[in-house]
C-alpha cells in the first residue's frame, strides 16, 4: 500500500503569474498571486507611511510611535490568531484579515490625501493594520507547503520566495519613486487596493479536500500546548530568542534611521526605495540560489547567513553613499533568504502540521517582540547617543546574539532528511518487516491536508522585520513567509 502523498489535482489556474512549474497546483498559483500582490504594495506603503509622518511635522519619535502602534496588537493577538488558525479554515481567517488591512489602509490613505491626520488617527489606523496581520501570519504559514508534496516542498518554497521578493524589487522602487512624485496618501490607496484584490484570491481556494477539524479543547489549552512543543526544541526557542533582537535593531534601523538618513543625507524618499529594492534583488538572488542548494545543516546554513543583518546598520551609520548602501543591502537580502528557506523547511520537517499555526505565533511573537520597544525608543535614542552610534550598537547586538545561537547543538548538528528517509524510517526499523498488523513505511509525521501559505515564519528579518512585521523590506509584515520570513512578508 503505497503511503506517499497525492499530488495536488492539477486544475485551469488564473494567469496572474508567469508560467508556472509542472508541479504548481491551482492552489499554489493563487496563493502566489495573492502574496505577489499585497507584497508588491505593501513595500511601498511602508516608505508611505514613514514620510507621511514626516511631512506633516513629525519627527523620528513620531515615525517610530506609528511603528510600534501597528506592532502592539500584533503581539497581543498573535497567539490568538495561532490558536483560531487552527481551530478554523485557514483561508477564510486569512481572507478577512485581508480586508481588515484594505479597510484600514484605505483609511489612512484618505486622511493623508485629506491633508490633516493627526498622530494618534495614524496610530490607531496602523494599529487594526498589525491587529490584521496577527490573524493572518499564523493562518498563512504552512498554507503554501501544502499545496504541493513533501518532495517539491523545498522547490515550492523557494520559487515562492523569488515571486514575492520581484515584488519586493517593484514595490520598494516603485513606491520610493511614486512618494516623490504623487506623495504618500496615493501611494497607500494602492496598497489598500492590493489587500482587496488578495483577498478576493484567497476566496477562490480551492479546500473541497480539506477534512474537518475534530473539536479540540479551550483555547488556553491550545496555547499551553503550543507552548510546550517550543520549549521541547532547543533550536527553534533559541533562534526566535535570536530573532527577537536581530528583529527589533533591523526594525528600528530600517523603519525610523533609514528615512531620516535617506532625507538628510541620501537625497529624500526615492534612493531610499532603491536601496530597498537592492535588498529585494538580493532576495531574488538568494531564492534562486536555495532552489538549486539544499545544505546538508540548514540551521547552520541559515543561522551563518544571519551576521550580514549587521551591515545595513553599519551602513547607515557611516553614512555610505546610495551606491554603497544598495551593495549591502543586495548581500544581506541574498543571505537571508538563505536563512528564510532554511528555517521554514526546518520547520515543515520537525513540527506536526496540526500544531503548525500555534508554533508559527510562538515563533512570530518571539521575533516581534521586542520591536515596539525598540522603535519607540529609536527617537531618544538618537537623542541621547547619537544616531551613529545608535546604528553601531545594534549592528553589535546582531553579532553577538547570532554567535550565541551557534552554541546550541540542534542549530550546527540537525540534518536536512529527505521524504524517502522519513517514510522508511518512520517507526526506527527502516528496511525490517514491520509487525503483524502494521501498516508498512507509515510515516513519522502526518503530511499535511490542503490546508495548512508558508512565509518565513519566525526568524524571518523579511516578512517580521520589514513589514512588522515590520521595518521595510516588507516592513508593513512575510516571512515565512516567509512571505516567511519573510520570517520574515508577504
């Protein structure tokens, strides 16, 4: 009896995209199309939202109070949004949190192009914005890796990955550019629009296949249990331990110290956008090269890659010229998209699917953490020390807590195990006659239903760090994906 997984119905899908792979069910195109969408905005409403603040009179305390009012409630309702994610079909949360981000958009871009917001209606507007993003994360990771088999899993990820991060590209140019030339209130109107037409693809998913989930029990019960599946794996609370600082010095770099470099010393909003979408090539580059590259460690793989997360800060702290920052943020693209498909496969292999969206809040919480903080403290910060040598010490922070993590056995030791491998050593007698009775080559781990849209989860700097998720390159926040990432968008 043959246990490997059904290979997703291949049906007529909607040419949103270029031609797909042969492997790409109809499933996987819409939800493609969907993450192209919403990133393809969203990067440039996150350079909106900075000089909206800006541009009518606020300051960096003001442009990091916006930042951490829409992170507030994703922290809040994060493992909450883990918890109904399981709890319910992962596609309709993830279609109303779409809308709640349209709505929410839509209205702040009404107030810009209004002429008059104040700070605390930009506040309270960004605020349902990471509310939306809190139900939907948890509900989208695992969603994509599901819609095609264990064997392509790796693959899917990675083109998802190139997808979205060719967005990333567009979106950061083009709303650096459309900031300069129509101003901020438009710029958000289309990431409002974005948000709509993705929900309107994620409505057309196909779930026919999709069993029943069984009633489990409270809610606080899935959540303690969550909560013990991360602390049973070392490497997975370690690394979001990790991720909770890399994340909160990325976010406050690159949403509150990279405008007001940009502005003072790089020309204003549009070289800002292209150093960012110099971050999104590299991604492109670095999603190429992990369809073609399976390491053998990807923990070790990816948790190596994490150092060059210090070369942005260090760059802005110098200041490097427009050309010399695009360089660095094109590297540490390209080596994060290493750590964000090795850290999202790592965790399809280790954790069951059915506590997935659990694990994946968890993940998520621990990453954003510390990012209001951090950016409400990036104005009296540069206050108090300087900007330079505010960019400097979280360029440090970056490299300490990474050399921590390598400590961790899990993190250098744990091996990538291909699908074949589970299946036959499923029940630890790979090759032996398996007793009267049992079923043959079962495999260790349920493969997932249709229904589980993977981002960069946890650690991903490109969907929590930049979209908070935060600061950009996907700062309006995967991950995993991300996506996250992109932990970290779309």
């Amino acid at each position: 009896m043959s246990t490997a997984p059904p290979t997703p119905s291949r049906r007529p899908a909607a040419r949103l995209l270029p031609r797909m792979p042969d492997w790409a069910s109809r499933n996987f195109t819409l939800l493609t199309s969907a993450a192209f969408i919403t990133s393809l905005g969203s990067h440039g409403a996150l350079i909106a939202a900075a000089f909206a603040v800006l541009e009518h009179g606020g300051d960096a305390g003001d442009v990091g109070l916006v930042a951490a009012a829409r992170t507030i409630p994703l922290i809040l309702f994060l493992l909450v949004g883990g918890a109904v994610a399981d709890r319910l079909p992962r596609h309709r949360v993830m279609v109303v949190a779409n809308l709640l981000n349209c709505l929410s958009q839509a209205a702040f871009a009404v107030l810009v192009l209004a002429g008059s917001p104040l700070l605390w209606q930009m506040m309270l507007l960004a605020a349902l914005g990471g509310t939306g993003q809190a139900f939907f994360s948890p509900a989208a990771e695992g969603m994509l890796m599901a819609t095609v088999d264990r064997k392509n899993a790796s693959k899917a990820f990675a083109v998802f990955r190139v997808t979205m991060n060719g967005a990333t590209i567009g979106g950061a140019a083009l709303g650096g550019a459309m900031v300069a030339v129509i101003g901020p209130g438009w710029v958000l109107a289309v990431d409002a629009a974005a948000f709509a037409v993705s929900a309107g693809l994620r409505a057309l998913l196909d779930v026919s296949g999709v069993p029943s989930r069984e009633g489990g029990g409270h809610l606080l019960h899935d959540l303690r249990d969550g909560w013990r599946e991360a602390l049973a794996r070392p490497w997975f609370w370690s690394i979001v331990a990790q991720f909770s600082v890399v994340v909160a010095v990325v976010g406050a770099a690159e949403s509150v110290y990279g405008p007001l470099v940009a502005r003072d010393h790089l020309g204003g909003p549009a070289p800002w956008g292209f150093a960012l979408a110099a971050f999104g090539v590299g991604t492109v580059a670095g999603a190429v090269v992990m369809m073609r590259w399976r390491p053998k460690r990807p923990l070790l793989a990816g948790t190596l890659s994490v150092f060059t997360l210090a070369l942005p800060s260090a760059a802005l702290a110098v200041p490097l010229p427009v050309l010399g920052l695009a360089g660095v943020m094109f590297f540490s693209g390209l080596a994060i998209e290493v750590f964000g498909v090795a850290w999202i496969t790592t965790m399809h292999q280790e954790i069951p699917e059915e506590k997935f969206s659990r694990m994946s809040a968890y993940d998520w919480l621990g990453s954003i953490g510390m990012v209001p903080l951090a950016t409400a403290l990036a104005g009296p910060a540069e206050s108090a020390f300087g900007r330079g040598n505010a960019l400097w010490g979280g360029a440090v922070l970056i490299v300490l807590v990474t050399a921590a993590v390598l400590f961790v056995p899990e993190v250098r030791t744990m091996t990538h195990r291909p699908p074949e491998a589970e299946a036959e050593g499923a029940d630890g007698r790979a090759g032996e006659e398996p007793p009267a009775g049992e079923e043959p080559g079962l495999q260790a781990k349920p493969v997932p239903a249709v229904d589980t849209v993977s981002g960069p989860g946890a650690g991903a700097v490109v969907a929590a760090a930049t979209s908070v998720p935060a600061p950009v390159p996907e700062p309006g926040s995967d991950a995993a994906d991300a996506e996250g990432a992109a932990r970290r968008d779309g």
